[in-house]
C-alpha cells in the first residue's frame, strides 16, 4: 500500500479511538465513527491505487463490520482497566504507547482483509459416510434410508457435533450471521436444497413421518416445535470457533420438512456419477460471477419454498422477484409495473419455456394475471390471496422453476 494511503488510514483509525468513551459497561461509540468507518472502507477499497479492480474491492466490509473491528481491539486493549459508572476516554485510560499499538493493530487486521472462514451447516440432509469435495466444499451424503419413524440423526443438532455435514470455505469479515460473507455461504446452501427439490434429490417427508421429528424436537428442546440446526464459523487461520448460531427458524423449519429420495436416487444406473455432477453444478451457480442471476433466482424460489406454510404473501413475492432477477437487467428493475417492462418479462419468459406457440400465449396470458396480482400486494390494495389466486400462485413456482433450469442448461 502507497505511503500516503498508509498515513491516510492510520490518521483515521486514530480520529475513531480519539473518540471512543469506556465505562463499566464497556467500550460506547459516538455516531460520527460511523462516518469515519465508511471512509476507512473507501480508502481500503484499492490496495493498489486508484483504479478499483475485482481483485481489490473488499465490498465484504460494511461499517458495522469497521466499527465491530475497533471496538473487539479497544476492549481487549481497556480489559484490565477498572472503570466506574462515568464515561471517560479510552484516550484518558490508556498509555499513549498502548494508544499507538492499539491503533496499529487495528491497521495491520484491516490490511490482512479478506481473511479465510470455514462454516459448517450442521444439517441431517448432509450428513453420511459418502464425501463429496469441490475445491472448497464438502458435503455429507448417505445412500441408507433411515429406519421408519426412528431418524438416524437427532433432529436437534448439538453444539459440539463433529459430524460433517455442509462444509464451505469463504473469504471475506465474518462476525455475525447477517455478515456478507457468511451469507455468501448460506447462498450455497439455498441454491443446492432448490436444485435438489427441482432434481427429485430432496422431497417433503410424509406427514406423519414430519410428525414423529417435531414430537422428538418438543421432548429434547424444552417445548420448541421448530428444529435447531446450528452453524460453526471458524477461522482456517486462527485457533478455535469463532462463533456458533442457529438457522433462522423459517429456514429451519422447511428444511426439517425435507429428506433424501433415496428410492429415486439408488434406482439410477450411476447415483454417485449424478450428484456429483449435481453439486458441481450447485457450486458453479453459488460462487461463479457471471451466473449471479440464476444464484438470485434460486434463492428467491428457496425463499419462497421456506415462506410458503406461514406467509403465502410473501412467497409469492419472492417468486416475482426470482422472475426479475433473471429476465430484467440491472436498469429494468424497480419498473414491473410499466406495460412494456411487464410485456418484455411475459415475453421473454413464454419464448424461453413453452414448446409451441398455443403455450406461448397461455403463458403470457398467465404472466399477466400473475403481475396483477404482484401489483396489488406491493402497492398495498391486497393483503392476502384468495383461493382462486392460488393457481397463479402455484404457476409461479412452476414457471421460476422451469425457467431457472432453462438458464443453466444454457450456460452450461
């Protein structure tokens, strides 16, 4: 980095602990940081000058991101440090020679960015004897159908559990579960779940087979009727998990619906052959730039798929949005209710997924209806769906699906 854009961070980093407060209570920061933590950002966006390259951004770090880094170091600094109720500041507390390592910390971590994190979805869907490995990932997998009504792996998964399940390698900041990098993993698990539902990998388990699971989850988690998977994220270079947190209960909750079609996938010639091809394929959608519009679609249909039982609502937004994400372009979107916007989606969507010109026009026909209905969520004149909507709705789903699998063909 250019000695002037060294001198430039380190001025700023020791502007933010210039303004630091610390009480009983801990390290407190003022809103100004903030300001100050989104220029630290801008400055580190190019390590190598003034021309930013894909290389270089680390569009990974938000503020909270900058400001969660300055006071992990500021506490560990002030942690023998006694303070009563008054507020004092951390400048007034400590050595000026703990202030200039203190801030020199702080610049080395910032300039170590990305750093490299394994997380690990513990989840009975990925958990086997079978290993699949693709350059950063691996996966659990097993062939043997559990026994009836007597699962094979707890529906609560602990804490301390060494099992394998979904093990992805990322690069970026890591400190909480609505962190970019970690949600850059959490896209992987979404895109492989949707495309093993579109595959016939995954299907919904019978009900009473789902019933048994929830009464197993009331008994062992203390009354709880959604399943807790949890999450492990550590850092490949440092000693010891970083942090470990659960799936949001709405994600949770749809995935304990689900089981491994292990009728379908011992029944083919060469099972191992397909899934492999099938999360290589996963993991092209999930990390490859140029396919970040089937990624989004995916995950929209997995979003829905997750929403379906408790907000149909919403699920049948998310579908809409899986539609935009891929047939309008950056400049397009925020327009769908403009007639030519509309026109152009119904368009594109018929001409790439109806086989002859009579399907064509159903299609447009129903996309139509369907971005009526669109409309009148949004907009707030509608707060539900009638039963009669629900065919569109279910159309939706079939059509982002249908459409999402038409894409990948295509860039394959």
């Amino acid at each position: 980095m250019r000695n002037k854009r060294a001198d430039r961070i380190k001025s700023l980093i020791r502007t933010m602990v210039d303004q630091l407060e610390f009480d009983k209570s801990g390290v407190r920061i003022s809103t100004n940081i903030y300001k100050i933590s989104e220029e630290i950002i801008e400055v580190l966006e190019n390590k190598n000058g003034n021309q930013k390259t894909n290389q270089s951004r680390i569009d990974f770090l938000s503020q909270d991101d900058a400001c969660i880094i300055l006071i992990k170091f500021t506490q560990e600094a002030c942690k023998n440090i006694i303070s009563n109720d008054n507020r004092e500041l951390v400048t007034g507390l400590l050595e000026p020679s703990v202030i200039e390592s203190l801030c020199n910390d702080i610049f080395d971590f910032l300039l170590s960015l990305p750093r490299c994190y394994n997380i690990q979805f513990q989840i009975p869907l990925f958990h086997g004897d079978k290993l699949f490995k693709f350059n950063h990932i691996t996966m659990g997998f097993s062939f043997d159908e559990p026994l009836p009504k007597v699962p094979n792996i707890p529906l609560i998964m602990a804490k301390n559990n060494n099992s394998i399940g979904l093990n992805c390698r990322v690069e970026g900041y890591c400190n909480n579960e609505n962190n970019d990098t970690y949600k850059s993993a959490l896209s992987l698990l979404k895109v492989i779940i949707q495309q093993g539902l579109t595959e016939k990998i995954f299907i919904k388990k019978e009900e009473e087979k789902y019933s048994s699971y929830l009464y197993q989850a009331l008994s062992i988690h203390k009354g709880k009727t959604i399943p807790e998977y949890f999450v492990q994220v550590t850092e490949v270079d440092a000693d010891g998990e970083v942090m470990c947190f659960s799936l949001p209960d709405h994600i949770a909750h749809f995935i304990s619906q689900l089981t491994i079609n292990y009728y379908y996938l011992t029944s083919l010639p060469d099972h191992e052959e397909f899934l492999n091809k099938f999360f290589q394929r996963c993991c092209r959608i999930a990390f490859e730039k140029n396919l970040e519009n089937i990624k989004a679609a995916c995950e929209w249909l997995f979003n829905s798929h997750a929403y379906e039982t408790n907000d149909i609502s919403m699920s049948f937004l998310q579908i809409c949005f899986g539609l935009e994400s891929l047939f309008t372009e950056n400049k397009e979107r925020g327009k769908e209710n403009d007639p030519p916007i509309l026109a152009l989606i119904a368009t594109k969507i018929a001409y790439l997924i109806a086989n002859d010109a009579k399907e064509r026009k159903s299609i447009m026909d129903k996309i139509k209806k369907f971005y009526g209905i669109r409309s009148g969520l949004v907009h707030g004149r509608k707060t539900s769906l009638r039963a009669k909507e629900r065919d569109l709705f279910y159309f939706g789903k079939i059509v982002l699906g249908r459409s999402i699998q038409k894409e990948i063909k295509m860039t394959s």
